[in-house]
C-alpha cells in the first residue's frame, strides 16, 4: 500500500499523541461519533495514521482562538500523518483537501501548520512536474554559468501599452533577460491584453532579430480559464516563451491546465502567500507549497530575497530556494525567483548561503534607479553576482567594478 505523508506542527493543550489521532481521523474515515457503516475492516483500508509524533516545547497560551480542550499548558509537537494514496489517487484539488482542509478547523488544536509533504512514487507517473524548469528557463534565454538577471515593469498599473513598450525597449537594449507584468496588470481598460502583447513583441522580436538574444517576457495571464487560453496562444503565436499566472488566484485546477498547454515556460507568483506562512503556528510552509505546484507544472517560482522589503527572514528565503532545487522524482527543479527590494548588494550573502546561481535574480528600483540609467544598473548585477562567484567581497567589487561601485553609492554599503 502506498502513502501520502504530511508533516504538521501542532499545538494543543491536550496530550499530543490525542490531538494527531483526532486530526488524522477528522481527515480520512473518522467523524466524531461512530457512523453505520465504519467498520474495523474499512478503519484499516482507509483510516489515516500518526506516523510519528515529536514533542517540542509547551507554551503558556493559545496561539489561535477557539480551542475548546482544556489543559494546564498547550504543547506543541511535530507529527506526520500517511494517508492510503488510494483515499484520493493522483487528483491535486482532493489531495489539498485532504493535507489542507478542516484540520485547521479542529476545535483541539491551538495551532496547526503544514509543513512538509512527501508524495507516493507512483505519483512521479502521473504528474510530469515542471515542463521547463532551471534547464528550460536557461535554454530560453541562452544564459549559463550566472542567474538570469530579471526585473518588473513599474510602476505597477497606470502605463499604456505604448508606455511599457518603450519601457522594455530600454531594458532589451540593457541587455536583461527576463521581464515580468506586475501581478496587479493583467487586462485592464487602460492596457488591455491584446495591445500590450502586440506592442512589446514588436519590441522583443525586433531586438531578438538584430541581436539573437530573445528576451523572456512574461505576460499576466491570470483571468477566466477561456480568457487564459486565449492570451496564452497569443503569446505563443507573438513567439513569446513565457506566461503568468498568480498562483492563488487561479488555483491548482487553474494552474496545472495552463502548465498542460506546455508550450511556455510558467512564471509563477505567488502573491498572496503570507496568508498561508506569516502565522508560525496556522497555515502552510514553503516546502509543502512549492511541491503542491511542482506536481502542477510550474517551472518559475517566487521565494523572496536576502534582506527583503517583506516580512519574510532570510533563513525562511535561503530554505525555500534549497526546496525548489532539491530533486523529486528526476523532474527539471524549479526556478527559484528572488525578488523584493533587491539590488547587486544582495547577490554575496545569497550566493555564500546557497552556493547555486541556478536562480531568476530580479531587481526593479536596483535596476531602474541605478544612477547612470538601467543598461548600467543591468551591469551592475551581472558584476556583483561574478564577484560574488569569484568570491571577492561586496566593497572589493565595488572597487573593481564602476556601474556596481555606483549602485553602492546610491543603494548602500550594506544589504
């Protein structure tokens, strides 16, 4: 029998031992009264197990409302929980449900937070993970050996198609690799779809004939699934390679038929998220969530930045980008995205902590605000993330480098 197994941090003022029993059987075969029916022999075939239970520390109150047990003390653990894989089959929406549903509801527990999961090897045949991934990202935009450099048309909503055009047309003639929409443009009145695709692939095909460099553009294509089918085969009839979505806005169902079409390369963004992480002791963390959109096909995702404009610490970011890379099932790894608030600044403390440049390094006011013009501020990422390969210090580059030695001067000796 094969099993999906999730990995939870609980808190409950009950022994925990009877908390991850409660929560298993809220989960699969079990209610809170014995139903006709509920037999030992279905108990057996069906029923969710407690895997194991770690205990960790006690706290003196609740973290969340409405826990209804009592106790002298509310005591956290970690538990894993393995489901028949036959409860659900290979069906994402029935498996969120399931790791992610009412649980969270449990009037025993004070706290309760996904925090990993581990999917059954069967499962490798059925979900084909990202289609392009860190390879297929590479291949697009010809680029080895350093992360793509990358940024985001601002300012967010108010620009014409025209407007971004001209835009990117500076940041093509910067040598960037990858542009993005805002998660806030999609189609809106003052830039619809249609027009802005047609004028920044005048843009970006021109630039990819006279130079051979085809820049990546990801259009937001987050909408109605007809109108996400309809704007994706724009884009693939414009000869774009990449496309949009926001994650939480569209759903795994949303999400995996848009990474079935498999012709572009899926940025995925993943707005929203600290609905599911910012609470240490509710919701969901970033290993459980990239997987989940993993096995949907994305081959792009957002994991914030060293020294961030958000909430969001760096041990959080430097563990999210470990989880995107880490193998699962010999798919292509995802790309990590790094973003938010981000300058060449960042790139030594993010390459010393992660060793890797298989990353989309994404800067919009350190690449638009440098100093001497965007073209510079492109050179001045390109040049900390080599120093910070070759292993020389921030203020040695500085040295070494004048468009990264300006970005010090405008942004800050310090990250």
């Amino acid at each position: 029998m094969e099993f999906l197994k999730a990995t939870y941090l609980i808190e409950t003022p009950l022994p925990v031992d009877d908390a991850a029993a409660v929560l298993a059987g809220e989960q699969s075969s079990g209610t809170f009264v014995s139903v006709p029916g509920e037999t030992a022999e279905l108990r057996e075939r069906y029923a969710a197990r407690v895997e194991s239970v770690e205990p960790l520390e006690d706290v003196d109150s609740p973290s969340l409302p409405g826990c209804r047990a009592k106790g002298e003390a509310f005591h956290r653990a970690h538990v894993t929980i393995a489901w028949p894989a036959h409860n659900f089959g290979p069906n994402l929406p029935t498996i969120l449900s399931t790791v992610g549903g009412n649980l969270f509801e449990l009037s025993q527990l004070s706290g309760v937070k996904l925090l990993d999961l581990e999917f059954p090897e069967s499962f490798g045949e059925h979900f084909r993970g990202p289609a392009h991934g860190v390879r297929g990202s590479r291949r697009a935009t010809g680029v080895e050996g350093r992360p793509l450099i990358g940024t985001i048309i601002k300012p967010s909503v108010g620009l014409t198609p025209e407007d971004t055009a001209a835009m990117v047309k500076v940041l093509c003639d910067a040598g960037i690799d990858f542009i993005k929409d805002d998660e806030l443009m999609a189609n809106p009145p003052h830039s619809p779809f249609d027009k802005r695709v047609d004028a920044v692939m005048r843009v970006v095909n021109d630039h990819a004939e006279k130079t051979g460099k085809r820049v990546m553009m990801a259009f937001n294509i987050t909408d109605e699934r007809d109108e996400m089918c309809r704007h994706y085969n724009e884009l693939v009839a414009q000869e774009n390679t990449c496309a949009m979505v926001s994650l939480n806005s569209i759903g795994v169902v949303g999400v995996k038929e848009v990474c079935d079409w498999g012709m572009l390369v899926i940025h995925g963004h993943r707005n929203g998220w600290g609905m599911f992480n910012r609470c240490p002791t509710l919701g969901m963390g970033f290993a459980a969530y990239q997987k989940l959109w993993r096995l949907a096909g994305v081959d792009q995702l957002h994991v914030n930045g060293i020294a961030n404009k958000f909430w969001e610490p760096d041990d959080s970011v430097v563990a999210s980008i470990a989880s995107c890379l880490a193998p699962m099932w010999g798919d292509d790894p995802l790309l990590p995205v790094v973003s938010s608030g981000q300058w060449g600044g960042q790139a030594f403390e993010t390459y010393r902590r992660t060793q890797t440049t298989d990353l989309l390094y994404m800067a919009g006011g350190g690449i638009m605000a440098h100093p001497s013009g965007p073209a510079a501020g492109v050179r001045s990422l390109q040049q900390a993330w080599q120093a910070a390969i070759d292993g020389f210090t921030l203020e040695q580059a500085a040295k070494r480098y004048t468009e990264f030695g300006r970005a010090v001067e405008k942004f800050g000796r310090k990250p």
